[in-house]
C-alpha cells in the first residue's frame, strides 16, 4: 500500500497526515517534521513495549529522552501533564524542542497539552496507534486533560507540526478497541456523508476482519472529512461542533462511569444512538435512520443501550459541556443520515424522558 497525504489547510500552520504501512520504520516524510535537538517521546504501557525504541530509532540524530504512562484514561491527568514538564526541564528542551506522541486518544491529547504549554508552545507530531486516535483525535490540534468533573475541561488549540499514521500498528490493537475506533468511523458518515454510512454497511464485515485495504479507506475518508471542517473552523466557532455528534451523552456517560470503565467509542456509539433518538422524538427525522444507525454500530458489535447510570450525574457532567451556552443545553442532533446540525435550548426534562428506564 503506497503512502497518502492529506493536507491540513491552515495557512502558515499547515500540516500534512501521513498514512501508510510501517511508517514508524520509515521516517522519510515525516523526520522533517522534527524541529531542534531535543525529543521527548510520550507513551503508554501497552504501545512503548511494541513501538517506542522504532519511533526513536527512525528519528534520527537527535538528542530524545522518553516517558511511559499507564495505559488508559486515568493518565489524561495534570500529574501526568507535570510530569512531563518535570521530563522536559531534566533534558534542557528550549523552544525548538519537539515532543513526539506515540499512542492512542489519551496519549496525543495529554502530549499535546504539554506541547501546549511548555515555554507557551512548542512542536508536537501525532503518532496515533489506535483505529479512534488515528481517524479522530490525532487531527484537529484539540489537546486536554481530564477533571473529575468531566472530560477536556482543560485544554488549548495546539496543532501538531504532522500526523504519522502507521496501519500497521493497527495488527496489536485489541479487538475492543478496534470496536471503538469505527464507532468514530461511523460518526463521519452520519453527520455528513451517506455514501460512505452506505459504504460502511455494505463493507463492516472487511473492517472488522482488519482487511488493509478497506481500513486503510475508512481512515482517509475520516482524515479527509476531519481535515476539511478543522480548515474551515479551527476552533469550534459553528461546523466543527458537528463532529461532537453523540459527544455529549458519551462524555458525560466516561465521567460519571469513571474513566476507563465506558471506552470513548463505546460512549460516543450510545451517544451517537440517543442523539439520533432524540431527534426522532423531536420530530426532525426519521425513525427508519435511527434504526440504521443502530444496526451498523451494533453490527460493529457496539452496544447501543445506555449505561445504568445515576440520570442527576449524567445531567450535571452534560450542563459542563463546552459547547452549552448560557446554562442551556446545546446538542449535536440530525435531520437524516449525512445531516447533521447544531441545536440549542434542549430541554433537561427530554434529556430524563430519553434516559429513563
């Protein structure tokens, strides 16, 4: 499989994402995207056995030092944040230091927090392993820690200098977290594309079988489709909220859950199947939608039923959400398959119906 490249278009901040086989093993594109000396690799316990000293040895002549976490989401944390400003300060990194990220979720979104905020920023490369990191979260420059409270509370706009996705990583992922992955996979094509929902129906049977081919498309049309709504709305300012569809139930249900309990895709499939449920009862679309939605997640083996979870919580983690304004509930729902939309002012009370048993 030959390497593609898309293109993030943010004027000076451009960047490109790199996806092909045994990339970490082939630094050709992407060692360029190493600015200065200093290197500081990110990662977690179960990636660093498997990949680390690879991701080392491809960077090159440069002076690298290298920090592991556990694995999960525990460690999207400010203790994990410090210390990696604690690792970066023992290596003398200055401004033109550069941290590479070699994980999932987790790993590029507290990487790139710290990338963030040492010495008010510098370079950072996305190194996702994850099937979720790899379509979703490794594109965009959002970065974040966790609160007790909620998830991302914490964070900056920090867009990596690259995006080196390697599918061959995708071989060790666990079949849990593959699960997750095409949770996110699906979300591109409700919120705007039916032709790849139709692709991904006729096709679920290839993904999960880990087939090179269809993997290495679903995660090009979702960098492709990322990519150009974070060109178009790099902060969040209107249609990059689309992309949140199903988020606020599913960050919500993380929270109260405990982190860790409920994978991010798990909680976004649940979320992603009340969104469409709710739109239905609100009268904005129609039922036979829902209906596919939830039989391409769960063909996916995704649950889809909610979490027996105390509704107060679950109602207090979605009043933090960022994307509310004024204390009123803001959601992402839809119109139909390939339609979403941003709409404001949800009843609590549609919220309870929809949870309640």
């Amino acid at each position: 499989m030959s390497t593609q490249q898309i293109d993030v278009q943010l004027g000076a901040r451009s960047y490109p994402i790199w996806i092909g086989n045994r990339l970490l093993d082939d630094a050709t594109n992407w060692r360029e995207a190493i600015r200065g000396r200093h290197v500081l690799v990110v990662s977690d316990s179960h990636v660093a056995p498997l990949y680390l000293d690879r991701a080392i040895a491809a960077a090159g002549d440069k002076k690298t030092s290298r920090i592991v976490f556990p694995a999960g989401e525990a460690s999207k944390s400010f203790e994990a944040c410090s210390a990696i400003f604690d690792a970066l300060a023992e290596m003398g990194a200055s401004r033109d230091a550069t941290i590479l990220a070699l994980g999932g979720g987790v790993i590029g979104d507290l990487a790139g927090f710290a990338a963030a905020c040492w010495m008010r920023g510098i370079a950072f490369v996305q190194m996702p392993t994850t099937l979720l990191a790899m379509v979703d979260s490794s594109v965009g420059g959002k970065t974040a820690v966790n609160l007790p409270q909620g998830k991302n509370l914490v964070g900056a706009f920090h867009q990596p200098r690259a995006v080196v996705i390697d599918t061959a990583t995708l071989s060790t992922l666990p079949d849990r977290e593959l699960r997750s992955g095409l949770s996110e996979v699906v979300k591109y094509g409700a919120i705007g594309d039916t032709a790849f929902f139709a692709w991904l129906e006729t096709n679920a049977d290839a993904l999960l079988a880990r087939d090179a081919s269809a993997l290495a498309h679903a995660i090009a049309v979702s960098c492709k489709q990322k990519a150009g709504v974070v060109a178009r709305d790099e902060t969040e300012q209107g249609e990059r909220a689309l992309l949140n569809f199903g988020h606020t139930f599913g960050h919500a249900f993380e929270a109260v859950a405990g982190y860790g309990e409920i994978l991010h895709g798990e909680a976004i499939a649940i979320g992603m199947r009340l969104a469409a449920q709710l739109s239905t009862r609100l009268g904005m679309a129609p039922e036979v939608d829902a209906r596919r939605l939830d039989a391409l997640l769960q063909r996916f083996g995704l649950s889809t039923a909610a979490p027996n979870l105390d509704i107060d919580a679950v109602l207090a983690a979605m009043r933090l959400d960022k994307k509310n304004v004024s204390g009123r509930l803001r959601l992402i729902l839809w119109r139909s398959i390939g339609r979403a939309e941003v709409v404001d002012g949800i009843e609590e009370s549609a919220i309870r119906d929809l949870l309640s048993p």
